[in-house]
C-alpha cells in the first residue's frame, strides 16, 4: 500500500476506497472505474448504491474502527462521500494508507459550529451566528438578530436538522427539537439568490476552480441548478476567489464545495463547506470539460487536474422518493422525450418522500435553455408531484451585482 506520509502519483490499477456509499461514491466510482481503478468501500447499508460499482463492500457503522482498518488495509487512497465519519476511524485510516480530503478539513468541517468560528477566525465574510449551550441563547439569539434558523452541529443535511425561528418564547421548543445540545443559530439574512462554487485541490498543491452554480432549494432541498449561473463577472470573480481563498487556507486534498448566499444587499456570504462532490455540480458531467466525479479521482490521486472550462449550458433537477410515491409511476419515456435531457438514477432501493433517488440533467444552448428542458422534463416524468416541487420556470435575467 501507499506510504501514507509522502504524497506521490496514485496511478491507475491501484484501489480507492469510499468511507460512505451513496450515490456520490456510486458516480465516483463509476469515474475511478473507467480510468482503471478498482473500489472498496465501507456503509452501513449492506445494499448500498455504490456496492453494485465496487469489488468489495464492507457493511460496518461510520465509527467501526476495526472495519475502517480493514478497508485501509487494502487501498492505496481513501477519500469520502460523506463528512460524518467518526474521528477515530479518520486517524485509523490516516495510519494505515492516504486519506484525502485529510484528517483536519474534515475535523473542522463536520461540525458546524466548528466550521463557523474557523471561517470567522480566517476572515472570511459570514452571517451573525451564535452557539447556543441552552435554550435560553437560542431565545436570547432571536431577540438580538430577528428570525433565526437553528440547526443541529451535525448531520442534519437537506433541510432536516432545523428549526425556523421568529420569536423568542420558540427557544425552548427549537432546543427540545434539536436533541437539548449544543446548536447553532443563525440570522436569518435576506438571499437575493444562491451559489455555489466547487474547488479541487491535489496532495501537491495544483487547484482548478470549477465557475459558480445558480441553485434553488425548496424546504432546505436542493431543487435544481445551473452553470453558468447568469451573474455578473464581478461576484464570478468574488466568488471564485473566495472558494480557492478557503480551499488553500483549510488545506484540502480532493473537492471542496462552498455554498453562498448573496444577499439583497449585494454581500457575498459563505453558508457551509463539504469536502466531496455536491448535489449543486452535478451538471458537470454534461457541461463541463471535467466532471467532478472525474476531478475527484484525478485530486486525490494526486493526477493533473482537469479543465474546469463550460462547453455547454447544462442544469439538473433533483428526484426525490415523492416521485414513486404518487398513485401512477414516473413516465420515464415520456419524460425523456424532452431534446438534451439524460435521467440518472442511484440504485437506491426503498423510496421515501425527501430521499435522493437520483437527477434529471439537460444540456441547452443557454442558461436559461437548459433550465427550462430540464424542468420540462420533471413535469413530464412525475405531474403528481409538481404542485409540491417548485418547477415553476424562473426567468435567469442578468444579475449585475
């Protein structure tokens, strides 16, 4: 195996493993197996969706140290697909075999209360926050910054983990909710839209910045996103540098996402970090030279990076468990009948309302183009759950600000 403390070229024909096994190791995998990889990787779900891609699946919980040196044991790189991995099991690894993204971003990124205050101590622009030991902070939080949001230090994605807040006398109830720990709380800020912008870092220091994502979330769930994200070359440029800024500065080894909010004010605020591929750069696998599945592989194994260059107008829409739910299954060919539109499915078995099953992607010959297939494309496929999905078409005008 690799010596874990000299970063070299990890070439084709060695393993990588996955500590997580969702769909983004599944595509991840799918990449690293076309550049001649072969995958291991450890999930608690015996019948994981990267278990069909991988020639051994090891079924052991996020903290089983004992597994996590058994899948390093037999690879030459470690990376992840999800951030909620035991410290333990990161330093079990880390021993054994290469661990990118690292040991440290991922510390600091897990927590969220720990990824603020080492954002806030960096100097990088973010909302009032406030970690809150009691309810009484939470209602004290309230009463100093107006409407909050409360959100559990860990895990919690996907707009479960939260509590909105509007009053004071609510602390007690939001506390309660959130499990009666340590929270943090957030003013609520005023979003004139959304971004995101994905860095890829290599073990040796070479950085390719993808261009910002437009996104929109519905009830904490990304809806859909688009490159390029029709904003002005200014906030690109803000937000780029803002993203590579933090990505040297943490010191990460393979992808990271940095979601934005740019405020009606024009501020251009950081709202959380992942170490791994993300739901916004999913369209980089029909628009962009390099897609982040691709990147992921060519960073951690320390290869040349890939263009990040936008060669086609592309967006994606996300599926939830809500599609097979409704009284008529999807109507996949109905809906594929849209021009430049492909369906991506996760070899999830078990659909359930909120649960990523997959994407629908379009290519289009603009932004707002390839937006309108796509979303044309989720009417089609599942018209039972459109009236709660928000697939009514924006209109991508220019943000000069």
């Amino acid at each position: 195996m690799t010596n874990p403390t000299s970063p070299s070229p990890i070439l084709p024909g060695a393993t990588i493993g996955f500590l997580g096994g969702g769909q983004l190791g599944r595509m991840t995998a799918f990449a690293a197996r076309s550049m001649g990889y072969d995958i291991h990787v450890l999930d608690p779900e015996a019948a994981c969706a990267t278990r069909a891609v991988a020639s051994r699946t090891i079924t052991a919980r996020f903290d089983d140290v004992k597994a996590a040196i058994d899948l390093a044991s037999q690879c030459d790189v470690v990376t992840l697909e999800i951030e909620q991995i035991h410290p333990d099991v990161l330093d079990a690894v880390a021993a054994r075999t290469q661990l990118r993204p690292g040991r440290a971003p991922v510390y600091i990124i897990q927590d969220r209360i720990r990824q603020k205050q080492w954002l806030k101590a960096q100097g990088f622009p973010l909302g009032p926050f406030v970690a809150a030991q009691q309810a009484s902070d939470i209602a004290d939080a309230v009463r100093a910054h107006g409407p909050c949001i409360a959100k559990s230090t860990h895990g919690g994605y996907d707009g479960r983990g939260q509590v909105r807040l509007s009053e004071p006398s609510q602390g007690v109830d939001a506390w309660t909710a959130l499990g009666s720990r340590e929270c943090l709380v957030e003013k609520k800020v005023s979003i004139h839209y959304e971004l995101s912008v994905l860095v890829a870092r290599t073990p040796s220091g070479k950085v390719a910045v993808y261009p910002p994502s437009r996104n929109h979330h519905t009830s904490g769930v990304l809806t859909w996103a688009v490159v390029p994200a029709v904003i002005s070359d200014a906030m690109t440029q803000r937000a780029e540098t803002l993203a590579r800024d933090i990505a040297e500065r943490i010191g990460i080894a393979g992808l990271l996402a940095v979601e934005c909010f740019v405020t009606t004010d024009g501020e251009l605020l950081v709202n959380e970090l992942a170490p791994r591929p993300h739901n916004t750069y999913h369209h980089s696998e029909r628009g962009l030279a390099t897609s982040q599945f691709e990147q992921l592989v060519r960073a951690i194994c320390d290869l040349p990076l890939g263009a990040t260059d936008v060669f086609a107008p592309s967006a994606i829409a996300n599926l939830l468990g809500d599609v097979w739910l409704q009284e008529q299954p999807p109507h996949t060919s109905h809906a594929l009948d849209v021009p430049g539109t492909r369906l991506h499915l996760y070899g999830k078995a078990g659909a359930r309302a909120g649960r990523k099953m997959g994407h629908l992607s379009a290519i289009g010959t603009d932004p707002q183009d390839a937006l309108g297939k796509v979303l044309e494309c989720y009417r089609r496929l599942s018209p039972g759950t459109v009236a709660s999905f928000d697939v009514d078409e924006p209109v991508l005008s220019h943000i000069t600000s």
